[in-house]
C-alpha cells in the first residue's frame, strides 16, 4: 500500500507518478495496436507535465474544452489542438483563434449552420487557419447533429471559408453501467453514417473523432456487434479518451479500471469517529468535502466517492470541507488522526478545484505540478 508522505497536509490531492505513467503508456499502446489515432483530453488534467507525457507516448495533439485551455497548452509547446465543443464565435472569441492559429494547429468543433457562419463572419481572412469539425449526435443527446444533417452544417462551415476537416461525437452515455459497449457501437454507427454522407457531397474527411474513457478501448472490438463490427476501426480515425490517466470511482464502479489503474487520490485525515448504535451507523470524518473531492454522484453511484484501501466504506454525505464515511460491521474503525486516500467520483472536477497537485512515487513527494489551465473556463 503507498503511503501518504509526512510533507503532504490534508486534504491534498496526490498523484502517483508510476501508475500515471503506466495508464498513458497502456493507452496509448492499445491504441496504437488498433491503428487509431489518441487525441487525449486534457481537460481531465489541465497539467502540461501530463501533456507532455501523453504527446511523447504517441499522441498526435491534444483536445482541449475552451479557447482558454487551447492558450494555455499552446504556451506550453502544444502545436495541435482541438477544442472539442461546439463554440459559438464572436469578435473577441474569433481575435483569439486567429492568435493561435498561427503557431498551433487549431480545429474546433460546430454543429449548427449559424455557428458555422457567424465563425466565418468574425474569423474574416482567418477563417482558412481554423478546421471545422462537425460533431454528430451518437445518443448522448447534449450537442451533436443527426448523420443525415451533417452535410447541411459542413457546406455552412465551407461557405462561410472554414476548412471541414471531418467529425466527432462524444459518446458520454457510456458513463452508465452496462452501457460503454452499447455507446461505442452507437457511436461507430453514427460517425460511419454521417461520413458516409459527407464524403458522397465531396468533403474530404482527415478527422472521424470519438472516444470516451469508458468506450476507447472497445473501438473494433469483439465487444462490439452487428454494423459497428462490421464497419470495423475503420469508422474511428482518433479517440479522445481524458479520465483514463488517472482514473476515478466511476470508472471503477464501471468495471472500466481497477484500483490498480487509480493515479489520483485525495489525501485526508479522519477527524471524528463513532462506533454507532441502533440509531446511527458506524461512521467517521474525513477533513476533505466537496471543496476537494468534487460534489458528482451519478445516480447509479454507491457512494460520492471510494476508499482507496477499504473498498467496502461508503462515502454517503459530503459538506464543503468534509466526507461522512459510513464503515462496514466487523470492520475495525480508523483511529482518529489516522490519513486515508480517497478516489473521488468524478476527476476532472476536482483536479479544476486546487492549484496544484502533489506528486508521489514510492511513497515519497517527488514534486508538485501547478494546474496551469485551472478556471479557464472560456
């Protein structure tokens, strides 16, 4: 079991540098066996140490949530990114692009013809450096477009003197129990329709764009049935996987890592215990809440978060500052003062609640790395 260095004060959030590295380099090995591209999202992260390992594993560019982050990553080295979201451009949105898109290779992503043409309208001159990427609806049902009104957007993005360099989707209803091989044969039916489609009306596709942490590692696989399989890997040019560097509590309540596969932890400290009775349960506090962890919880979720050495506690409540963690009959109590790590349930969110993170390897704080794209939320 790691230990939590003495030179951490909790709550604090750790990251192990050994399982980190192993998480990057298995994915970017299986997708590489699969002829995939690994586009990674490091919006998960926001660290440009992370970055630069998952580029030097193999990874062609980085996807990015905002134009901030794009800044961010850019001024770090990052030569290719893609903002993943369908964003609507104005004057101060389109002066910002047209900074980046000198040194960077900039693509974002549109779903709708105004968008595409107000892009166009502010980029002006630059709207020939920025790619568009139209994203379709493969049944998450947030942003995205039918494959059959793909075409309709991608001659709105053409018009207005955008590239169109393809397609994405984000097959976020992966992130259910017994649902990421229904996502991932969704999404290979839904992008190999609409690229279908798109390249019947004469755009040439450099980009089909999908992947999710739950789904990545399914693309063209036995798992997956009927018109997906047979539509193959082919479907996929690149995925864009985020949470898999680190892990989290819903990806192991998904079956979709184990707890050896968890990089990030949040060092806490038990600060009041009960032995309970017929009225209460056995219980304890930890000095870490939702201000650290994260307030997620999926419905399907057993708990808003997972002990990393006692998977049978439960995290039922959280306040700001602290965890309620109900401990299972028969199972000796922590001593007060005693320090645990807990996997929160959603990563992305709170890795974006601190300014920096402890990195651990053996044991040992071996240094700390600022989370340089923290709140760059636009």
């Amino acid at each position: 079991m790691s230990l939590i260095p003495v030179e951490i004060d909790t709550p604090d959030i750790m990251v192990e540098l050994g399982v980190l590295e192993r998480n990057i380099e298995r994915m970017a090995a299986a997708l590489r066996a699969k002829g995939l591209r690994l586009r990674p999202h490091a919006k998960t992260h926001k660290m440009p140490e992370i970055a630069a390992r998952q580029l030097a594993a193999g990874a062609v560019g980085l996807t990015v949530a905002t134009i901030g982050e794009a800044e961010v990553f850019a001024e770090h080295g990052a030569t290719d990114l893609f903002i993943a979201y369908p964003l609507w451009i104005g004057p101060r949105q389109a002066e910002r692009l047209r900074r980046l898109a000198g040194p960077v290779r900039i693509a974002i992503g549109v779903d709708s013809v105004e968008a595409a043409e107000a892009a166009g309208r502010h980029l002006g001159s630059a709207a020939g450096d920025i790619e568009a990427v139209v994203e379709i609806d493969s049944g998450h049902h947030r942003s995205g477009v039918r494959p059959e009104q793909a075409v309709a957007v991608a001659r709105a993005a053409a018009g207005a003197g955008l590239r169109v360099g393809g397609l994405f989707t984000f097959p976020g209803h992966g992130y259910a129990p017994g649902m990421p091989a229904k996502a991932a044969e969704e999404e290979q039916q839904a992008l190999g329709r609409a690229a279908e489609l798109l390249a019947a009306a004469g755009f040439e596709l450099t980009r089909v764009s999908g992947g999710s942490t739950p789904t990545a590692e399914l693309t063209g696989t036995a798992e997956l049935t009927g018109a997906a399989e047979q539509a193959g890997p082919s479907a996929l040019t690149e995925v864009r996987p985020g949470v898999y560097v680190f892990g989290d509590a819903q990806q192991l309540e998904l079956g979709r890592c184990t707890a050896a596969d968890i990089a990030l932890t949040v060092a806490a400290t038990v600060v009041s215990r009960h032995e309970g009775n017929d009225a209460t349960p056995r219980r304890l506090v930890l000095d870490a809440g939702s201000k650290v962890l994260g307030g997620d919880r999926p419905a399907w979720a057993t708990g808003y978060g997972r002990l990393m050495d006692h998977p049978e506690a439960r995290i039922t409540a959280l306040s700001e500052h602290h965890a309620t963690v109900v401990w299972p009959e028969g199972v000796d109590l922590p001593a007060l003062g005693e320090r645990l790590r807990v996997i929160p349930n959603h990563v992305c969110v709170a890795v974006n609640l601190v300014d920096d993170v402890a990195v651990v390897s053996e044991g040992r704080l071996v240094d700390r790395w600022r989370v340089a794209a923290r709140g760059r939320n636009s």
